[in-house]
C-alpha cells in the first residue's frame, strides 16, 4: 500500500509522531534507569556479600545465572501474573536480568585485590570496613564498571520488549511496525534505542576510567 | 616485652602447628625465628598481632594478654611488615606510610613531619619519592617504604614475616644493614621470621630454633652454632657455617702444636742443622719453662753465624702473638701482618702452646673442603 522511499517514509512519520517519539524515548530512559539504578545498589551489595560470606557465593550467583537464563520476554510475561502489567513489572524484569553482571564483577573484582595488601592492611590495624572502602572497593571499581556497562547495555535492548506487556518505550514503535509491516516505524523505535545503547555505553567507559585510582594506571 | 606461656594452636583440622610455645622477648631485643617451611614460625609471629588466633595459653605484650584488648587497638601498636610487602596500589608512597598515624588520629602537620623523617631514614628522597606509587619504586625500594610504614606511628614492636626473602641477594644486604641500623638506633623490640640461617645469625641477638611447632633452642649465635643441644639443630644451621664464620671458631683449631724451637743460649750452628731438620726458616725462642722469649730466622742467622755465640743474641722480639682463646679470624688478620709468616699462641702464663701459619690455616680449610666434598661430613 505504501511504495514511497523508505527515507520519505521516516521522514513523514516523524512529522506525524515526533511528540510520541520524544515521549517514548523518556519513558525508555525511565525504564532503564530506575531498573538499573536498583540493579547497581542490589547487585554491588550482593557482590560483597558474597565475597566476604563464602557459603552465600552458591545460592546467589546461582539464582542471578538462572534468571539470566530465562528469555527476557518470558520474564516479561512472568510478571504479569504477579504485578499485572504496565511499567512495574517491567522494571522488576529488567532489574532481575541486570544483577548478574552486576554481582559477578563486584565479587570478581573484590576477589582480585592481591591478599597481601590486604593481610597487611589488617595487620596494621584496619578495621574490616575500612579495608572494604578504602582499599578493596577503590580497586574494584573498574570491574565494578565494566559489569554495570554490560548490564547497562543488554538493559536498553531489553527494555523495547517492556512494550509488550505495556511499559512503552521504544518498543512500542518497533512493535507498531512490524504489526504494520511498515519498517520505518521500527527504524523509529530501533535507531534511538542502538543509540542510547552507544551514548550509555561510551558515558559509563569514560566514568569508569575517570574513577579508576591513579595508582593503578602507570 | 613479648611473652609466651605455654602456647599452642590447633587447627579446625586438628592439626598443630605450634605445641606449647613458652619464651620471653626482651624490650630492645632483635629475635630471630627460624625453622625449616611448615615449622610454624610464620604461625608464631601472626599469633602476637591476632592475624592468627591462638587456641591455648597465653601471650602478653607489655605485660598485658593480647586476648583480651581490642584488635585494632593492639595491631596499631605493633608495626607489621611482610615478605610480598602489601602497599597499597592507589595510594602514593606518602599516604602508604601515613596509614597508621592516620587511622591512629594524629594531625595532618605531625603526619607530614613523620613521613618525611621517615623517607629520610630508610633512605628515599621525599622530594622524589613522596608523590609517587608503589608500582613506579623497584622491589627493595617498595620494601624501604614497607620498613618506614611498620615504623611510622612509632611502635615499640615490630613483626617481621621474610621481609628481605623476595628481594635480590646485593639489595637483601643493604636493607638487612640498614634495618639493623635502625633497630639498634630506635631500640625496637623486632620479632624476625626467616628460613635463612645466615640472615639468622646477622641480625638476631637471639636465634629461636622452631621444628613441627616446637621450641628447639633459643639462644645467641654464638652459642648456637657452637653449642647446638639437638641434632636437628646442628643438622639446620649446618656445621660448614662455622667456616663461613671465623670468629666463632677458635684458634686452637687451626694452630699447629709442634712448633720448632730453641733455647736461646744455643749456638748459631746448631739453629742452622734444627732447622734444616725440622724442614723450616724460623725457630721459636723458649725458656725452660717454655715461656715465648722471641724468634730467629735463617736469614739473620746466616748473615751474623760467624759473629755470635747464642741465638739469643740474634733474636727478634715475637710479634704479633695471640692468646689461647683468640678466634680463628683473629689469626687470619695477624697472620697478614706478621714479620715471619707465623703467628705464636700462648697460655696465660706466656708459655707457648702452638703456632698459626699461613700453611696450618690452609691446610685446615682445605681438609674441610675436601671431607665436606668426599660427603663424609665435617
């Protein structure tokens, strides 16, 4: 029914739905940050625990692996029965297949701190918070990073699928196109989530190595 | 100042790795332990700062049980310095050393003050080496840092686990100096962990001796490699040492004691045929008591023969001389300014007992070498 350039195509849309478009992209950042946001504060907690609490490393990465191991849009659908649907469950979803990372490389970088820096510090008199903020977490910090981009990027992606169970986004747009079979829709939808992917991840690279401790560069 | 009463350590296990440690560690004192891997000496040494806990008995530091004071407290009075070295990566050699005397609450102008003093005592520039990072500093340069770190708040005690094992043997001298310098300088109490018997006995005022968690001895080097009281110990310490030691050796092992000599009332003639019996170029002049009286040579002898009639005439005081309970090292260094090549020994009362020459000493080492090489032992 419409044979006209795909170019002319997004070019019409976007005159028609730019306010949408605005609006959708806010509600995708939304989702992404607030789930992320609890992501790092759950997952990083986590991950010292598990590195301090030896018998906990089993239970809680297991669980984090095999929620990774679900497919995000049957967690999707997991939710409904419990939160209904609409933007909380979403966010619950897209927390849960955010922690693994997140708690993986916590514990991953807390474990790389050589023993002997710690042993000394503790012989000197440190107390075991002290040791976990002043050396262990500093020197983890770049791990820590690196979990959190790849959260943060898996995030954004997942975070179209949110438009099934009716979260908006982005995705409503992909979803919109492909039900119309009309692909500048989902170009719409899909082009400004790849690039919020990008600016994500090239914000968090760059935090992350402003944060990472001089001493540890040379 | 440290005291163990009768203490052991258990493990989970079961395992023990030490069996009722009891022995004293004076203040000002340098104690060196040392045993063979797995002889819980690294164990001893984490047990006074609670690193590892003790299952039974009791240790004091300054009279009062480690068991019953806060740890913090007590780990920030006891400098604490270890063979990996442990500074802390992102944090400039300055706020390494200044971590203690900061935990401890001192204020920012006296914890300038003491850092800089401190680089100046273990011999870094704090101009140069204040800002930098661990990484950027060599492995013995990091280990000063790590030295002036233990001692920064000023601990009366200070723990040592093979702080100079990792580093190359030329820097592991410089340092052992350097700490010993500073031990003695500062009067600090130093509790040494090592597997290496000669930095033992370079350091240690005392040597405590540790096999399977036990105490086997505990004394001075001296008495230690001259008097090990168990096979284990003697085995250890390696008997061979004591010639990397002369001066724990004494002379009497080395002199020969069947000196040439003459009295001195006897003819010029007669010196000549004794020495060409005995097969050498001086005679030891011997009253008839044997007192030492002096010593002639062929060479005077063959230059005056015709002139004289006793050697005694002719004879040159005896010097250097050496008594009876001189040391081996004593000998090697008068023997290189001795007129004949020889150095006389004698008793208390002047008499002569034997001689050390250039060849005796030889010979002796050399024997060694050749037992030692034929594996009969020595």
């Amino acid at each position: 029914m419409n044979r006209r350039p795909l170019w002319e195509q997004i070019v019409q849309q976007l005159e028609m739905r730019h306010e949408e478009l605005g609006l959708a992209v806010l509600q995708h950042i939304k989702l992404v940050a607030v789930s992320m946001g609890i992501a790092i504060a759950i997952g990083v907690a986590l991950g010292i625990a598990v590195s301090r609490i030896k018998a906990l490393e089993g239970p809680v990465i297991g669980t984090a692996s095999t929620l990774q191991t679900i497919p995000s849009l049957a967690l999707l659908g997991f939710m409904i029965p419990f939160f209904g649907i609409g933007e909380l469950p979403s966010i619950i979803a897209l927390f849960l297949y955010s922690l693994l990372p997140i708690i993986r490389n916590t514990h991953a970088g807390i474990a790389q701190v050589d023993k002997s820096v710690i042993e000394a510090a503790s012989g000197m008199g440190m107390t075991d918070a002290q040791i976990l903020f002043r050396i262990q977490l500093p020197l983890a910090f770049s791990v820590i990073m690196a979990g959190i981009r790849t959260s943060a990027v898996i995030n954004v992606g997942t975070a179209t699928l949110a438009a099934f169970i009716g979260a908006g986004g982005l995705g409503d747009f992909i979803f919109l196109g492909i039900s119309r079979s009309m692909d500048a829709l989902v170009l719409i939808g899909a082009v400004p989530a790849a690039l919020l992917a990008l600016l994500l991840d090239f914000v968090l690279g760059r935090l992350g190595r402003a944060v990472t401790p001089k001493g540890l560069k040379i | 100042m440290v005291e163990f009463d009768n203490v052991s350590k258990v493990h989970k296990n079961g395992f023990q790795s030490v069996r009722s440690l009891s022995f004293r560690v004076h203040r000002g004192e340098f104690l060196v332990v040392i045993g063979p891997s797995g002889c819980g000496k690294t164990t001893t040494l984490k047990m006074v700062n609670r690193l590892i806990p003790h299952t039974s008995g009791t240790i004091t530091v300054d009279g009062r049980d480690i068991a019953r004071q806060n740890v913090v407290e007590l780990r920030r009075n006891i400098g604490y310095v270890i063979q990996q070295i442990g500074l802390i990566p992102h944090y400039t050699i300055e706020e390494n050393i200044a971590l203690v005397p900061g935990l401890k609450g001192w204020d920012r102008r006296k914890i300038r003050k003491r850092v800089e003093e401190l680089l100046h005592l273990v011999g870094l520039d704090p101009a140069v080496f204040a800002r930098r990072y661990p990484k950027e500093l060599s492995g013995g340069q990091q280990q000063r840092v790590g030295v002036a770190r233990a001692m920064a708040a000023d601990p009366a005690l200070i723990l040592m686990d093979e702080p100079f094992g990792a580093l190359d043997p030329i820097t592991r001298d410089q340092l052992q100096d350097e700490f010993l310098r500073l031990q003695k300088e500062f009067r600090k109490t130093v509790i040494f962990v090592t597997h290496d018997m000669d930095e033992a006995i370079r350091l240690g005022d005392r040597i405590a001796v540790l096999k399977d968690g036990e105490l086997l001895q505990l004394d001075t080097p001296e008495q230690l490699l001259t008097n090990p009281v168990h096979g284990f110990v003697e085995q250890f310490i390696g008997k061979n040492r004591i010639f990397q030691n002369p001066e724990l050796l004494p002379v009497t092992e080395v002199m020969r004691t069947d000196p040439a000599t003459i009295d001195p009332l006897r003819s010029p003639e007669r010196a000549i045929t004794h020495m060409r019996q005995r097969r050498t170029d001086t005679l030891l002049c011997v009253d008839g008591q044997g007192r030492l009286l002096g010593i002639v040579s062929a060479y005077d002898l063959q230059g005056d023969a015709a002139r004289i009639a006793s050697v005694g005439e002719i004879m040159q005081p005896a010097e250097p001389v050496l008594p009876l309970d001189a040391t081996a090292r004593d000998a090697l260094v008068k023997i290189a300014e001795a007129r004949f090549g020889l150095v006389p020994i004698v008793d208390e009362h002047g008499k002569l007992s034997g001689i050390v020459t250039k060849g005796s000493l030889l010979s002796f080492l050399a024997g060694r070498w050749k037992d030692e090489k034929a594996g009969v032992g020595s």
